[in-house]
C-alpha cells in the first residue's frame, strides 16, 4: 500500500512488484532523486516483440513488407521507446501509433492493423482474448530488445542490496538441483549473512517455491516460458549487455552526479593513474620483460577503464598493474592499495558478501569468463568425458590424467568419476600434459584459465584434439571493486556492458565512433567510446589474447536473438 512516489522518488521506475528495467547506472529515468540504485541479477528477462494475425506475425519478425506482406500494420505505443527501434526496421507507413495499451488492442480488435508491438506480457494472447478478440493470433519467437526486470534496492546499504540479490539466486539455484517447495528443507544453509540467517534460503524456497514454481504459478498461462527465462546448462552463451536506456546527450536529465568526495574516481583522477591488481596467468595478464609490458585478458579491461576516465592516447602512462595472488588482490583492495582487481577471481557468494581474510564484501562486474572443470583432448573421447559415460564401448578404454595439485579440478572429477581407475593422478600441469604424450591418458581435467597454459600440447604432440563444451564447476571471473563506492562500481560495470553492447551491434575497435556519447559519467561524455577504442569488442578482446589456446564456445559466446537460456545461478549454494 505505499507509494512508489514515497518510497523512492522514481514513480514510473520504482515498483514494489513489478521491478524496473535495468538502466542507466547513476540515476532512473525521472530525474527526481539524483540518486542511483542496485540491481538484483534480473529474475526476467523481457523485451519487444510481435504478435498478431500468424501470417503478418511472420512478415513483421522478418521485416518483410513486400508482396503478401505489404499490408502489414503493426499497432505499438507512441512515446515510449518501443517507438524508435520499430521505425529503423519499417517506415511509418507500416506503423499505426497509439495512446495508450486498451487502445492498441481495440484497433488490432477492430482491424486498424494487424500486429501488435510490445513487451511479452502487453501482447500475451491472454490479454487480447480477454479483450475480446476471437481470431487466429501468435505470438512471435524473437525479441528485439534487451529489457532484463530486476529487485531495485536504494545503493547506499550493501549489505540489504546483498541480501535481496542472493535470495533471488537462490530461487533460481534451486531450480537447477531441483529443490521445490515441498522439498525446501533439503536445500543449502550459510551463516554468511550471520547465524540468525542460517535457513534464510530454505525458508524463502519453503514460502514460494524455487524460480520455475513462481514463474509456473503466476505468468505460464499468460506469457508461456521462453528460452531466455530457463536456467543455463552451460553449453550456451551467457555474453549479454545490458540497456544504456535514454543515455544521449540531447537529453539534458541525463547529467551524472562528480565523482564523490573522496571516492575512487576522485582519487584516480587526483593521482593521474588507475592501479589495477592482475594475477600473471597465459592469456589473462602477462607481463613481456623484454618490451616492460602487460598484455591479456584482464589488462585489456584495466586498460579500457583507464581510457574510459582518462583518454586512449594517454593509457599507457595511466595505468599501473599489481601482480597479486588471488588471496592477496582482495586484501589489497580493501586496503585501498588498488582500485579494482581484474585477476583470476571467482564470482561467488562468500567473496561476494563478507570476504573471510579482508573483513568485508565486494562488488563484481558482469563475468567476463566463464571458466570451470572441463576436458581437453583426443577427439574420440571428448563426447565420452562431457557425457560422464564409461561404460560404452567406445568409452570403456578412456582415461583422464589431472594435476592433483589444483585441489578443486582433481576434487571435483573424483566426485564426477568415483571410480579410480579411469582417473590418473599427475603431480603438476606439466606432468599431466606428458601423460597426453607418452599415452598414459586420452584426455585431461582443466580449468579453461590453466588450460590457455598447456603449450607443452602442441609443441610435443601431434595431432587433432578438442575441447569438451561442458563445464563441470562453476568459476566466472570478474572485475571486483569495494562495495563503498557505488559510482565506481557502477561505472566499472557499464564498462564491461560497453565490450559486451558493441559485440551485439557489430562495433569493432575501428567503429567506436558509433557507441553512444553520454554525460552520465562524472568523467568524459566520450567515456564509452574511448573504451571500446582503446581494446575493441569483447569479441576482439577475447580474440587477441585467447583466441588461439583456449577456443571461444560455451558460455563465453554471446547471448543473441534468437536468446538462450540466460539464468545463471552463480556459486556458492
């Protein structure tokens, strides 16, 4: 019963039930607040698409408007911005604008046009039935926008935001082990929001179910489950930007706040130089004494952060890299030793909420790799490895050598393969790879981060061998910031979208005059542009510095129409 006006400020954005579309990092739509928000993970994943009369449907999803389909006329709300994507795809003729909802249904009732535009629920063939209408109708496949739904929780309490955030993923984690309301009690307990809080994700799946059971009870028999809205196996891309909203600087509301006093950016402006702590892996960040530079994955995202508040001409000289254990990074950056870690980091709940060893929680940007256990080797046998299957014929004869140094990978194949026999037990990265040679083994257990390592493959062995699609653990990698400094977060995040946004649009390194221009950040207006200047798409990042020794596939493709499964319960349940 409390105004959304009362509660935060933003009345058309701040719902207390159906959550706003993730936007613009520092402030929602309406400028009353001047404040930013939290986001949770979306809990749905929504955006325009087509529905009307079947035939019309299909010219409108392949923007066809000649022959059969020069009479199609699509319905959609004027001033909201469905408006300006539909234009680039047909001219105006095509379109008939409408005030408000009721009204776009009554003129497709009453034959005015022929397809209706919208988001999924406004053109659910529940609602126009409930209208009225009584004709043939469909509900077309693809979507032409990303507008993810999330919980919105004001940024100045973290540890609330947190809270919120890890619920919904245990929703959704609960889906994926198949724990339901009535099995409830089955499901993970942590103490790591305190000991008071022990069953807090065995009650919320006790009191609603897990995320299929809600989306089952409340939205199927109006917008049936889409792809987009099923939990990920990890055989699928999960690289996904999201919407900058109305970010342009036309819009004279669309001003971001200085950066605050005292703050990170502050400070990184102050000293002339971003500190970024890295950890020296092949591929992700590599240090070439001969020339004194960085080069990897995690360096190419220093470096568009410091182009992003600086400028690309001067990213160079404004960047210092920390070489830093995974361990060590966390500490350094709650001591304000560093700005943000760009490393083998793990997105996960416990370095998410309160950090055993720095005393505190952190913030991570989107994943920029999805890495986990997986198989490398002979072709023949990866099908065998990803399938967990030994008893084929084909199969019975596999063997998998692991470094049981790497505690993790070796732990969880014995768990996946409790049968000692096919495992083979090797003493260092090394030693596993000379198994592939002297053929001990067939194929070997890695992380996709130490696999990009395995030289010692094409310099001694000859031959074909693959890598396996599935992933067996869950390690997504991502920038971490302190969770003090909402501006700086957020502003790191939009970063990463950035690489992510210019893949999906095609906008290459030598494009980045075409990403937007925008005064939201208390840096440049020219802040995405510089950034994707400086490294390129994401596609091109990952291209240059692992393309070559570790295949891109998987989760680490992109998200595109038609989408995939985007949920993506992240570890720690």
């Amino acid at each position: 019963g409390v105004r959304c006006a009362e509660s935060c400020s933003c009345p058309h954005k701040c719902l207390l039930r159906n959550t706003p579309l993730l936007n613009t990092p520092f402030s929602c739509d309406q400028p009353t607040t001047g404040l930013g928000f939290t986001f949770s993970t979306p809990y749905l994943y929504n955006g325009i698409g087509f529905a009307g009369v079947p035939d019309f449907v299909n010219c409108a999803e392949q923007s066809d408007i000649t022959e059969s389909c020069s009479n199609l006329k699509i319905c959609l709300l004027d001033n909201t911005t469905h408006l300006e994507p539909i234009i680039e795809l047909f001219s105006r003729v095509h379109i008939l604008a409408v005030p408000t909802l009721g009204a776009s249904h009554e003129a497709f009732i009453n034959g005015d046009c022929n397809t209706l535009v919208g988001e999924q629920i406004e053109i659910a063939e529940a609602a126009l039935r409930s209208a009225g209408y009584t004709g043939e109708y469909a509900v077309g496949t693809n979507i032409f926008s990303n507008e993810p739904l999330g919980i919105v929780t004001r940024d100045d309490d973290a540890r609330f935001s947190d809270f919120v955030n890890w619920i919904l993923r245990g929703l959704l984690a609960a889906e994926e082990q198949g724990v339901t309301q009535a099995t409830a009690s089955t499901f993970t307990k942590s103490r790591v929001f305190g000991a008071g809080f022990e069953n807090m994700f065995v009650d919320a799946v006790a009191d609603v179910g897990n995320y299929g059971e809600i989306y089952a009870r409340h939205l199927e028999s109006l917008v049936p489950r889409k792809p987009m809205d099923m939990i990920n196996d990890g055989t699928t891309g999960l690289i996904y930007s999201f919407p900058f909203g109305n970010i342009g600087r036309e819009n004279i509301f669309r001003t971001g706040p200085r950066p605050s006093t005292g703050g990170t950016l502050e400070e990184i402006i102050e000293r002339d130089h971003l500190v970024c702590g890295v950890t020296s892996r092949p591929g992700f960040a590599e240090f070439d004494s001969a020339t004194e530079t960085w080069s990897g994955l995690d360096i190419d995202y220093c470096r568009a952060l410091s182009a992003g508040v600086f400028s690309p001409g001067v990213v160079a000289d404004t960047v210092v890299y920390k070489d830093l254990s995974a361990e060590e990074g966390f500490i350094a950056l709650a001591r304000k030793e560093i700005d943000v870690l760009s490393s083998h980091t793990h997105v996960n709940m416990v370095t998410d909420v309160f950090h055993p060893d720095a005393m505190t929680g952190f913030s991570f940007s989107l994943p920029i790799f999805y890495d986990g256990l997986g198989f490398r080797g002979l072709p023949q046998y990866i099908q065998c490895a990803d399938e967990l299957d030994t008893t084929s014929l084909e199969c019975q004869d596999m063997r998998i050598c692991v470094d049981v140094s790497t505690s993790s990978v070796a732990s969880r194949l014995f768990e996946i393969f409790p049968d000692d026999p096919y495992i083979l037990a090797k003493a260092s990265d090394e030693s596993t790879w000379q198994g592939i040679v002297d053929g001990d083994c067939q194929l070997v257990a890695e992380s996709r981060v130490t696999s990009g390592s395995g030289q010692s493959w094409g310099n001694s062995m000859e031959g074909e061998y693959e890598l396996g699609v599935k992933r067996f653990t869950k390690e997504p990698l991502a920038l971490v910031t302190r969770q003090d400094d909402p501006t700086w977060t957020s502003f790191v995040f939009w970063i990463v979208s950035a690489t992510f946004h210019a893949e999906e649009e095609g906008i290459s390194q030598r494009l980045s005059n075409k990403m937007p221009t925008t005064d939201l950040f208390p840096t440049s207006d020219r802040t995405l542009r510089n950034a994707i200047q400086i490294v390129g798409s994401y596609k091109e990042i990952y291209e240059r510095n692992l393309g070559r020794t570790v295949p891109r596939g998987g989760m680490n493709l992109l998200n595109s129409n038609p989408f995939g499964p985007q949920h993506y319960p992240l570890p720690g349940f």
